[in-house]
C-alpha cells in the first residue's frame, strides 16, 4: 500500500504533464485531441482509480503467492532473465484478461469506463475502474507460478507492465514501421478503441501485438476507415463513478425485468450486448447506429466553469499527493475517510460538469463532510503538522467550493428559464 502511495507520487505528476503536453502540442498543431471537459473526467477517473488501488478497497480471490507456494515446480533467483520471462507472462495474461473483458457481459463492467471518452488521448489512458472489486487476475499468471517465478518479481514488474500501456493512447503519432509487427503502437490502440464495425472487438495486446496476430484478434488501422471513438452504447456523463456501474446496474435491470428464470442467470455470461429478448423488447437502450452520424456528448459550459472545474482538479491532486504521502502517518480508519473525500469531491465535479441540476446538493454534502472532521479533529488529518497555516487555506477553499458551485448551478438554472 505504502510503496505504490509512493510510486504515484511520482507518477502521477508525469501523467499529468504529459496530458497538458499533447493538449498544447495538439494546439500549436491546429489539432487539438484533448478537449477540456474530456480531459478533466478522465483525470477523475484516474485519480478514484488509484485511490481505490492504493486503499486496498478490492478482494484478491487466489493470491500469485499463494499459487507460486502450490504449484511452483522450481526455485529460480530473480534475475534480469527472470524480470523479462515474467513480463512476457504478464503480457499474455493481460491479453486474455483483456479479451474476457470485451467478450462477457458480467466483465465488461470493469472495462467499460476505460473506453467511455468519445476522444483518444493520453488522458483517456487514465480512465481505469473502480468497479473490479474482486480480482482474479493471478488465476492467469499459473504459467509464471509453474515456472518458480518469485512473487517480488511480479510485484516489481507488474506497475511497469501496466504504466508502459500509456504512451500509446494519442492520436498524434502515426504507423511506426518494422515495430507495428512487435509491440502494441498508437495505431493498433486506435483501433482497439474505435466502435467501427471493421474495429470492433480487435487488437486486445497490451504491449505486445504479437497475441492477436497468433490468436486472431488483429486488425490494422486502415486509411479508408477512420477510426470513432466510445462505446456503442454512449454514456453520456462526464461523472466516471457513474460510468463505473452503468453496465452492471442495466445487467441487473434486465436479469429483474426477465420473466424467464433462464435469462435472469444466462445474461451474466453471455457476450456482450446480449439481453433477454423480451426485455429488450419492452426496455430498448440507445445505440450507436451509425458510427459516422451520431452527437457526441458535450453539455455546453461556459469557460469559467470549466477554468473552476480544473481548478478542483488540482486541488485534488495536492490533497491526494498529501494522502499518499502520508498513509502511514495517517493510518486506518483515517485514510478511508480520507478516501471518501476523495470520491465525493469527484462525484460533485463531475455532476456539475454534467449540469445535473441537483449537484450543487453533492458539493454541500462534500464540504459538510470534509468540514466535519476539521471541527471534531482541530485539522485535517495531520495536515497542520506538515504545512501551518494550510488547514485555513483548505477551510476557506472548501467554502468557496459550496459558494462557486451554488453559484454556477442557480445560474445554469436562470438561463435555462430564460430559454
């Protein structure tokens, strides 16, 4: 927990620069891929992501140690060939992880969200889930358990595995010659991420692209077909805890709604898409029908909302920094609490970025929490001890948020009676 708290606090300031990097690069090139409001949901996403990551909020069904002490036929050292073999095995079971996810309804809901942005951007890259509580993914590192890899090995590897899949989510880089044929680039990514029907349900590799040309699952980027980017059922939110449990809440809909006993347990693991015949009768859901002809999702606000919105964003960020950084000092129950926050902040932004008319409630019952502890507590979470003076400047923010958003909802509220 602490180690990858201190991991992110290095990693997340890169991501973030890098973000704000292809955003200028695309301005100064008259192809800007990374719209404002786009960019601050997927670094939401990111940051609930990895809140939940590092609060440890997931339960691991069966354990690579453990799998390592049963079925471990050798004991090898961790050395550098070692390091390699075990990348190797990471990235196939990515692959196939990765496959099951688009193929079965009851696993897409843990995906879904990385594919929710209507763009493709190195921000996009950052929409993670938040929604996989139980994790089996060690059941597809047997091959690496058989061969004695050892359990530090994999717990080194397996960040670098997983930060090395970033740099290809852009659109400004284009074919890479003799390296489409090895590794995952930019534009089998594209692919991956485009509902075109000559894209769908392609390219699944996360660093190598080698698996999908052996297993069938390859497609290369075509000239005459540009690539459109979503899901085919839109979600239309900008608020990514939302997108985390849309799939899931629509699967138990349909499984309540079904008449046939069958269907209610069938749905869970068929492909993705299918729905009981008669609940998709009675229960129609929006679907993309033409990939080239369809609104993206883009509720109009104003520039100041969306210079507020990313100021929120930063915010976050320097408090989430603080809470990495600090997880042993802070300690159980406070980091959770700390998490909550967390969320509720997420939660608030993005649904007033929505224009939800209800969401200046969500920034009330953020601040109130957030306020609560400062006034049982004298602080917030030890913050004083690190920086004096700063738990003032953190109460005057947090009532500027609840003035700003009260502010920016009533007003949003006026002009659509004005309309």
């Amino acid at each position: 927990m602490e180690a990858y708290g201190q991991i992110l606090l290095i990693a997340m300031p890169a991501f973030f620069v890098l973000v704000l990097f292809e955003k200028f690069w695309g301005m100064w090139k008259g192809f800007d891929t990374v719209p404002m409001n786009d960019m601050i949901s997927s670094l939401s996403s990111g940051v609930t992501n990895v809140t939940k990551d590092v609060l440890g909020l997931s339960i691991v069904v069966i354990s690579y140690s453990w799998l390592h002490s049963k079925l471990g036929f050798f004991d090898i050292k961790a050395t550098w060939l070692v390091y390699v073999i075990a990348f190797f095995v990471l990235d196939f079971a990515g692959y196939w992880t990765h496959r099951i996810a688009h193929e079965y309804n009851i696993f897409w809901n843990n995906h879904i969200i990385h594919h929710s942005s209507e763009e493709f951007n190195l921000a996009c890259a950052l929409r993670q889930s938040i929604s996989q509580i139980v994790k089996i993914f060690a059941v597809f590192l047997i091959p690496a358990a058989i061969l004695g890899v050892p359990p530090e090995v994999i717990a080194v590897v397996a960040p670098l595995h997983l930060f090395a899949q970033f740099w290809y989510h852009t659109r400004h880089i284009g074919k890479m010659g003799f390296l489409e044929k090895i590794i995952v680039t930019p534009s089998h990514h594209r692919v991956h991420h485009a509902i075109n029907p000559e894209y769908l349900d392609k390219n699944y590799g996360q660093i190598f692209i080698f698996w999908d040309k052996w297993f069938g699952t390859y497609q290369e980027e075509r000239d005459d077909v540009p690539a459109v980017y979503g899901v085919t059922r839109p979600v239309q939110t900008w608020n990514p805890i939302k997108i985390n449990f849309m799939h899931l809440w629509l699967l138990i809909k349909d499984a309540w709604r079904t008449e046939s006993w069958r269907d209610k347990l069938k749905i869970w693991f068929m492909p993705l898409g299918w729905r009981p015949a008669d609940v998709a009768t009675k229960y129609p859901v929006q679907k993309i029908q033409d990939v080239y002809h369809f609104e993206k999702y883009n509720p109009e606000l104003s520039k100041g909302m969306l210079v507020w919105s990313f100021c929120q964003l930063i915010v976050l960020l320097l408090l989430l920094s603080y809470l990495f950084g600090n997880l042993a000092a802070i300690g159980t129950p406070g980091i959770f609490f700390y998490g909550g926050f967390v969320f509720l902040t997420v939660y608030a932004l993005t649904e007033l970025m929505d224009r939800n008319p209800h969401a200046w409630i969500w920034e009330v019952v953020k601040v109130g929490y957030a306020l609560y502890f400062v006034v049982a507590t004298g602080d917030w979470f030890d913050l004083s001890k690190v920086l004096p003076g700063a738990v003032s400047i953190f109460v005057v923010y947090l009532l500027a948020s609840v003035f700003i958003s009260l502010w920016f909802s009533f007003r949003k509220e006026k002009l659509q009676l004005a309309s």
